[in-house]
C-alpha cells in the first residue's frame, strides 16, 4: 500500500463479475485471483459454493493464508451479508480484502433473488472506499440467463475469457435500486388487523404484535426481532410523524406482515438506498432503519402524499 | 407495563435494569449511565445486569453502546445474564456497530 502524507490512501472499491462456464474455467480465473491476493499481502477470504470450493481448497492446500468459506451458510439474507462482510473489511483494517465471492441463487422466490440481486448492486455503494476487490462468480451453464444478466448491471467490470471489460450495462447503486422498487405493490388486504397508536408508551402495541407472531407460529427468535423492529418504526412514527399513528398486521400465506403508518411526510425523502448503508456505529444517524433491516427479512418504504409507511415481513 | 427500574451494584460495578425500556426511558437511563460510569476508574469494568429485562429498544441498545463508546480505551461495557431473546436481537445488531460491548455471564 502505498503511503502519501502519512495517511494510508485507499483504492476504490473493484467489484467484478466472473461469468464462467465449467470447473476449469472456474480456476483458470480465481486461483490466479486468490493468488495474486495473498501476494499483495490482503486479506484473502473464498466465499464460493461447495463444489468450487473444496476444488479451490484442493489447489492452494491448509495453512495458505485463505479464509474458506461456505457460501450456503454466508449467504442467508442480503442485509445481513452486507453486514458480516463489513465486520470482514472491519477487522482486517488497515489490510485491504481481496474476497470471491460466489452468491446463492438457488432456493429464493422471485421476490428474495431481487433482494439479492440488489445486493449485488449495494456492494459498490457500501465498499466504495473500503480498497477491498471482489471477484463474483456467475455460473453460464446452470444459472437462468436472467440472473447472468443482471449480474452485467450491477458489476461495473465484466471478466470472461480475457482481461476484464467495462460493463456498458452497469446502472449504479440508487438508480438500480430505485428500479428494483419500481415493480412494488402495496395493496393491503381488506381483513388486516389495525392496532391505533395514541399515545408514546408501546407496551400495548408490542404485547399485541407477540401475541399475533405466536399464533402466526413465529419461533421465539424471529418474533422477538419482529417486536423490535415494529416498536423502533412505531417510535419513529410517534417522534417525527404526524397523527394518527397505527399498525396494520396481516398473513400472507407463511409471511406474517406489518406495516406502520402515520400521515406525516418523510423529510427528505427516503430513496433507495435509506437504510442499506450500514453504519459505523449504533450513535450514527441511520443505526434504527438499518437494523429494522438486519432484524426482519424485507422492509419497503414508501413516502406518500398521504403519508409515511413502513411495511416489515416476516417468516 | 413495569417500568424501567434502575438499581446501582457494587460487586461487579454496575447497574441492573429491570422492566422494560423504550424511548420513554432513554433520558433517564442515559443520566444513571452517566453518573455511575463518572465514578468509575476507566480500567474497571462496567458491568449491566439484564436478567430482570422484560424488552430493550434499539434506542436502549444505542445508549448501552454509547457507554461503550465513551469509555474509549478503557474497559468493557459487559452485558451479564441477557435474556435469550435480547441476546438474539443484539447479534443480529452485530458488535461491529458496538464497540466496547460484549457478553459477561450467560442468563
């Protein structure tokens, strides 16, 4: 690293997809990767599927000075990755991250692959000045060509057989978020539950959300970080919002959903990256949204003429 | 709703924290925190008793790790016998947004 008026100067973030077709593709490309990682003296972690991993592992040994680590369990929920690969950037400052980083795109609904399609598109906005590089794998032959072709959008550097290319599909972080959120819909259904919030104390509110996760049949864990979650938004909305104040809570097939709503108006306007940049600390501006975020499995936002509504799911 | 009592201790140094705490409590809490943690030497550690904790809001947990904080180098903040599923929310929070905090005894 080189170093200018005493202050480590960091790079920017390199964030490239690797669209590849078979297991020697795979290597010829990350193995030199990897490599030319723990030359530089990075941080060297392999986030990869089984199969490549242990075919990687097979190449490099024990005790290479590689992190390995399985991408099923890495991979969970998006906001949380971000999170975990912050706590990775984090702890091995000043040392720059040289990462693969093979997403899981089987097992989602249409829904979680947009989430983790965003994701992708996050990392160049979370990252940016982290002088971390990262290496996706895109796997041509088994993966749906859609999924391939997002991958061109929300990497800003292309490899396949060659040096790699700029990416003429790139779309950066907030416009691409915001056309994710475009196909939203926010129909409520007509038998939702409505739970009024008069007043500053949310003892009632939250007594009446642990009650609907148990008979939704929410684990302990999941319901708690639901009662957290509604009663952080409900105090935002008590706080900054305008009466009146309430909750709307309903089923939709495993999902159990709650959105908190006020009239007031949201001031400047959430976009689409509002909540997403995770903070340095729980005193910065930002740590409530972001965590409601780590806390249940989506959020959506949306700042209306007729107010502001935040809608949780859970399962 | 029991509200938020607060209880100082000696051995450990600390407070224990009993009911519930929401935003309706963060002034008072941050006051208490404040106090004791003026009278402590910054190389003794600060210990919180959660196991009479019925709910911590995320604002609760910002002001624990602004204790954290603010004791810079000197010695944790250590959270003793957390109920399960504040343990759960607070991992999920991650540490990495709380310095100087940390788990003591199990609940």
């Amino acid at each position: 690293m080189s170093v200018e008026d005493g202050a480590p100067k960091r790079r920017p973030l390199e964030h490239r997809a690797f669209v590849y077709g078979g297991m020697d593709h795979f290597l010829a490309v990350t193995e030199p990767f990897l490599r030319s990682g723990l030359e530089a003296g990075e941080a060297v972690v392999a986030v990869a599927r089984r199969a490549n991993l242990s075919a990687l592992h097979d190449l490099f040994g024990d005790g290479a000075g590689i992190e390995w680590v399985d991408a099923a369990g890495f991979y969970r929920h998006p906001v949380r990755t971000l999170r975990d690969y912050q706590a990775l950037v984090n702890d091995f400052a000043p040392r720059p991250v040289c990462a693969l980083a093979e997403p899981v795109w089987t097992g989602w609904d249409e829904r979680q692959t947009l989430e983790w399609i965003r994701y992708e598109s996050l990392i160049n906005e979370v990252f940016k000045e982290s002088g971390a590089r990262a290496l996706c794998p895109y796997d041509s032959e088994t993966l749906p060509p859609r999924i391939v072709d997002e991958a061109r959008r929300t990497h800003p550097m292309v490899v396949t057989d060659g040096p790699p290319l700029a990416s003429d599909a790139y779309v950066a972080p907030a416009a691409f978020g915001a056309n994710c959120d475009r196909h939203r819909r926010f129909t409520r259904p007509d038998d939702a539950e409505y739970f009024a919030v008069d007043d500053a104390d949310l003892h009632a509110l939250r007594s009446f959300v642990a009650e609907r996760a148990l008979l939704h049949g929410l684990a302990q864990r999941p319901a708690q970080n639901l009662v957290t979650a509604v009663n952080e938004v409900a105090a935002n909305a008590v706080q900054h919002g305008l009466p009146p104040v309430g909750m709307w809570i309903w089923r939709d097939g495993p999902e159990l959903l709650c959105e908190i709503g006020d009239n007031g108006l949201w001031r400047p306007a959430p976009d689409a990256l509002t909540g997403f940049i995770p903070p340095r600390s729980a005193l910065q501006r930002g740590f409530g949204l972001w965590t409601v975020r780590l806390l249940v499995d989506l959020v959506e936002l949306r700042a209306g003429w007729d107010g502001t509504f935040v809608r949780l799911h859970i399962r | 709703m029991e509200p938020l009592r607060i209880v100082r201790t000696d051995e450990p140094a600390g407070l224990a924290l009993i009911g519930e705490l929401d935003a309706a409590r963060h002034a008072v809490l941050a006051r208490a925190l404040e106090t004791a943690l003026a009278e402590l030497p910054p190389d003794r550690e600060f210990h919180l008793d959660l196991g009479g904790l019925d709910f911590i809001d995320l604002g609760g947990i910002a002001l624990l790790g602004d204790a954290a904080w603010s004791r810079a180098c000197g010695a944790p903040v250590v959270l003793d016998r957390t109920p399960p599923d504040m343990r759960a929310v607070l991992e999920t929070v991650g540490w990495g947004t709380l310095p100087g905090l940390c788990f003591g005894d199990p609940a």
